[in-house]
C-alpha cells in the first residue's frame, strides 16, 4: 500500500517587513515634506519682512538668509536665484487668487464676468498689500513663467467670449498681448496711486471697450459687485500654502 503523505497548507508569505518598511518610508517622506514646507515659509516670511521695511530693491539672496536663518544651500533648493524665486512667489500669489475668485464666482460665470472679477479683484486683493503687489509687477515684466501663465488664462477667457460672441477682435493673439499690456498699466497705477475700485472700475470699461464689447454691456461688467476680501490676508494664505 502506498504511504500517504502530508502535504501542509502553504503558509501565508510574511510581509511585515515589507510593510513596516513601506511605513518607514512614508513617515521620512511625510516629516521631509513638512520640513521643506517649514523651510518655505521662513523665506516667504523674510521676503515679505525685507520688502515691507526696506523696498524690493533691497532683497537679495544674502538679505533673505540672513533674515530667514538658513544658508545660502539651503535656499538654493527652492528657487535658482533671485529672479526665479520672485516668479515662484508671484505663482503662489496667482493660484491662490484665482482660487478665491473660482469660489467666488462657481462654474456658471460667462468668460467677461471672470476677466471683470480677476482685473478688479485681483488687483484690489493683492496691490492692498505692500509687498505682494511690487513683486507681482516685478515678475509680470518678465517673459518667463508667470508671465505665459497670465497670458494663457488670459487668452483661454478671450476665445470662450469670442465663442460666445461677447468680444469683437481681428486677432485673439493681439487682444491678450493688450490685454496684458493695458493690466501692467492698471497694476502700475495701482502701486503708485494706491488701489481704488471707482478707478479701476473706469479702467476696466476701457478694457471691454477695447475688446469691441457694448459700452452699456462693458459698464455693467465693469462695475459688477465685488466681494468683500476675505478676512484671513492674501500674504498669510500666501505664507500657509508655502511649498510642498
């Protein structure tokens, strides 16, 4: 007669130390994370303290580490110099603008009434606080990443009104490079004059007029209600955010 044999259930393959390793890992990266985002609001924190109390010309990359208690290394791993810092500044700016206005305005609102609302809002928002609004003209002036940000939002609102038939323009391409002309020149005033909602209500109907919008149409875009600004600073949301 043939033995029997035994064969034994196949045991379970025994992955806790895949696991605990795999803990490991997202516990470093998550404590990484949050030290890098620490790191980023010392500088954003120094930026803004050098700009309130000395100007924009006074920020350097010595200033900013000096004041933010790191070395020069360490900032280097956020922004490749001085330039590149100031346009990573103005995106953290911008995302969280724009950010409000979408809650501000949900998903229904016609492409004019979000060009209205980000003209006048935006600059109300940001221009209100002494150090964000000359960064932000800083790195509009550049043509470089922020700049190609705000001209592609800009010109996404232009075809969806074209589309609609709200505007009236020979070349998209043109109305976005006035488009973006005609906000430096608002922005400018803004920081030299201090920002004023009547103005910037009468720069804007300029603005619609020269897109060929109806005069009776582009003064009710123009002077559409804004919203209170929200009572936590734009530099603190700014600062919050950080970097991840």
């Amino acid at each position: 007669m043939a033995r029997a044999t035994s064969t034994a259930a196949p045991q379970p393959a025994d992955d806790s130390g895949e696991a605990a390793a795999q803990v490991g890992e997202n516990h470093r990266t998550r404590v990484g994370r949050e030290r890098r985002r620490r790191t980023g609001r010392r500088i954003l924190t120094a930026v803004f303290d050098i700009v309130d109390n000395e100007g924009i010309e006074a920020l350097t990359i010595d200033r900013i580490v000096e004041t933010a208690g790191m070395s020069r290394g360490a900032f280097y791993t956020y922004a490749a110099h001085l330039d590149d810092l100031l346009v990573r500044i103005s995106q953290l700016v911008w995302a969280q603008v724009r950010l409000e206005q979408g809650e501000l305005l949900g998903h229904d609102a016609t492409p004019l009434a979000r060009m209205s609302l980000s003209l006048r809002y935006g600059i109300l928002r940001s221009i209100g606080d002494p150090s964000i609004g000359p960064i932000l003209f800083k790195a509009l002036g550049w043509t470089g990443a922020f700049g190609r940000e705000m001209r592609a939002a800009l010109w996404s609102d232009l075809l969806a009104a074209d589309q609609l038939g709200a505007i009236d323009v020979e070349s998209l391409d043109i109305a976005a490079d006035l488009g973006m002309g005609l906000m430096s020149a608002i922005m400018h005033s803004a920081l030299v004059e201090g920002p004023s909602s009547a103005k910037l209500s009468q720069q804007s109907v300029m603005v619609f007029r020269a897109l060929g919008v109806e005069r009776s149409e582009a003064h009710t875009l123009a002077y559409m209600p804004l919203p209170e600004n929200p009572s936590v600073s734009l530099r603190a949301k700014v600062v919050e955010a950080g970097w991840a």
